[in-house]
C-alpha cells in the first residue's frame, strides 16, 4: 500500500518521474520521454526515483548537466549502443562454465568442494557500459547529481533495492533536506548514489550476480518494493507520473491462454517476474485513487496532514512480452538455445525472454512504441503538468 505521509506545503518542485523495473523493457520509458521532452521542452523533474532498469535510467537522467532534453537525447543514444553482449557475456565459454558451476553446485550437497556461483549470467560487460556511458568518478558517484541538487534543478534522486542480507526493501536517496523513512521491511539511506547502488538495483534474481553495499549483499529493487511511489511522495511529490511496462489488457485479453499445455519454467519465471516489477504500480494506483477519493469527502481541518496525490501512469498500448517473441531469433544462438531450453517459444507471452532481450530492433521498437503513447496520451499528461495539487 502507498505511504499516506503526511507533507509539508506543496514546494515548487513536487512534480516525480517514477521508473519501474523490466530489463530490456525499460527502453519503452525512453522512447515515451523522448517525444514527451519534445513537446515539453521546458520540462523539468525535480524529483527521479527508480527501480532495476529504471534505476539506470533514473540515474543518467539526474546526473547530465543540462536541459532535459539533451539528458534525454542521451539515454535514446545509450540504449541504442545496448546489446545483450553488453549486459552479460553470451560467449560459449562463459555459458558453459557456468552451467558446469551451477551443476557442480547442485550436486555437490552444500559440500565444501562446491562452487561458488554468483548468478546465471555473467554481468562484467554491464558494469562496463554503464562506466563508460554513467560516466562516475574514481569512487564511483555521479559529479551530475550532486551539481544538480546545488543548482536546485534536482531535488532528490532514489534508486530501490532489496537486501538480500535482512529481506529488507532499501532506498537509497540523494538530495537536499531529506530525512530518512522507515515502514515494515521497508527502509530508506541518505549517501551519494554511486554506480554499485545502480548494479545492485538492476541485479536481475538469480540471473544477474548480487553486489555488495557496505555490510550486506543487495539485489533488485522489485523483489520486495510493494509500493513503487512511495519513494516519491516521502521525498515531497504532490504529481507523479509513473511509467509502467506492462499492458492494460481488457478482460477478454486477460482470460486468453498464452500456452496450450503443462507451463515451462519460462512461463512461470515470467508471472514472477510480471508480479515483482509490475502489481505494485497497479495497487499503487488503486490505493492512491481510493485514498484521493477519500480526502476530497473531509475538510482540510479533518485530513491529519495528508494531501492528495496526483498520479498519472502510462502503459504500453501494446504486450511487450508479446512482441519479444518476434525478435527472439535474432539473439545469439547459445543464449537462444538456452532460453528455448526454458520453454521461450511454448509461450505466446515470453516476459522472461523480455527482460533479456537487449537486441537493437527489439530496443527500437519500444522506443517507438512509447513514442506513439505519448501521443496518445498527451492529454492526460499536459494535464498532470499544469495543474497544482490542492
């Protein structure tokens, strides 16, 4: 459920951009601000929290220096120079050392002579693309951010991750005048994001290695965040607008089987995955809403602080899962083989295939999608951007 905070007056800068995860998803989020920044070109978002994929590019966003425009123009241009072999390794070699790792390790009992296996994909070519594009220091924290915050262009950024250490939800804030929250399981950290806290958000369960922040082993920020706006409205926000993933479908969609007989791991991997990334934006907004509703019925004398919260969430007019399938031969053909394995093509709906599709049509056309939905829905958002809370 969404934190009901109360907050102090309404500042200047209330206005959120909130970025779930989806791996190789996330590219849908680009293409919607690049045509939302072209319309809005005095657009500017005070507060940017992210989660998993949506940390890399909440990340890039608060550390460019400059209008939002060319921050944008900027993230188009990193995913475009994604490819899978720039996230994890897809050489033979390395695929099948760690099969052999991972078998070992299944064998072994927990004896002493089993390997130690750090996630099914090796992820050093991540780490590398995101120095060179994220651009960090020595220490590995962003100069950007912390000119931003000074310059009062940027109020605060925070990037969600889960701990694998205590099974606590963490997020970790930069930014001016913040004070730390703590809810059930949930916790935030005021530091200087650096580019472990962005590996560590995007660290795919399982698949994707987890990374070590000060005493404990952190992974990706969906696994535990139940309510992805919460971030946003402790940090001040009165207007958010959230971009999700995942289609709405109608119920008639809803109810259409995507596989004809017993579900292969990669179907059951991805209702994990659509439950981690995706359900909390949902109650999110149905929490928000009905708390909304709520609050217009009482005097402001009678509403113990809280204020409503405005939210606007853009979805995908098309099934991204869907249309992964489309491009799932043009991956490299052991990781192809291996994802085929898993049963990729027993389902009409590969989400799993989804979140690792890092291939450049794949990339492009999501992006052209969230191009065509900002158009679509440029009303709702102009509203979103005009209008002050009461």
């Amino acid at each position: 459920m969404t934190d009901a905070t109360p907050q102090l007056e309404p500042p200047d800068d209330d206005l959120a951009l909130v970025l779930v995860g989806g791996g190789a998803r996330a590219a849908y989020q680009v293409g919607f601000l690049r045509a939302l920044v072209a319309k809005h070109p005095t657009l500017n978002l005070p507060i940017i929290t992210g989660t998993s994929a949506g940390a890399i590019n909440a990340t890039y966003l608060a550390s460019r220096v400059g209008p939002l425009s060319e921050a944008v123009g900027g993230l188009v241009e990193l995913w475009r120079k994604q490819r899978v072999e720039e996230v994890f390794r897809v050489d033979g070699l390395s695929l099948l050392g760690l099969l052999l790792r991972w078998g070992l390790r299944l064998v072994s009992g927990g004896g002493i002579l089993a390997p130690e296996v750090r996630g099914l994909l090796d992820t050093a070519p991540l780490r590398r693309f995101l120095e060179r594009t994220l651009e960090p220091t020595a220490n590995g924290e962003f100069v950007g951010i912390a000119r931003n915050i000074a310059a009062r262009r940027l109020r605060a950024v925070a990037i969600t991750t889960s701990s694998y250490t205590t099974g606590q939800s963490v997020v970790w804030v930069q930014g001016a005048d913040i004070e730390n929250w703590e809810r059930a399981n949930r916790r935030s950290r005021k530091t200087a994001i650096t580019i472990e806290h962005v590996m560590a958000s995007a660290a795919l369960p399982l698949f994707f290695p987890a990374i070590k922040l000060g005493d404990g082993w952190y992974g990706d920020g969906g696994i535990r965040m139940l309510a992805p706006c919460s971030p946003a409205i402790h940090l001040g926000a009165r207007r958010i607008l959230a971009i999700s993933n995942r289609c709405r479908s109608s119920m008639e969609e809803a109810d259409r089987p995507v596989i004809r007989q017993y579900p292969p791991p990669a179907q059951i991997a991805g209702q994990m995955i659509q439950s981690m990334f995706l359900d909390g934006l949902d109650r999110d907004a149905f929490n928000l809403e009905r708390l909304n509703g709520l609050l217009s019925t009482l005097p402001e004398t009678e509403r113990q602080g809280l204020r409503p919260v405005d939210l606007v969430v853009i979805r995908p007019s098309r099934d991204l899962g869907r249309l992964a399938g489309e491009f799932e031969p043009q991956l490299p053909w052991l990781f192809r083989h291996l994802t085929r394995s898993l049963g990729s093509r027993e389902t009409a709906s590969p989400d799993l295939l989804s979140l690792l599709m890092f291939q450049e049509n794949y990339i492009d056309r999501l992006m052209e999608i969230g191009a065509e939905d900002a158009e679509t829905e440029g009303d709702r958002v102009a509203a979103l951007l005009e209008r002050r809370p009461q």
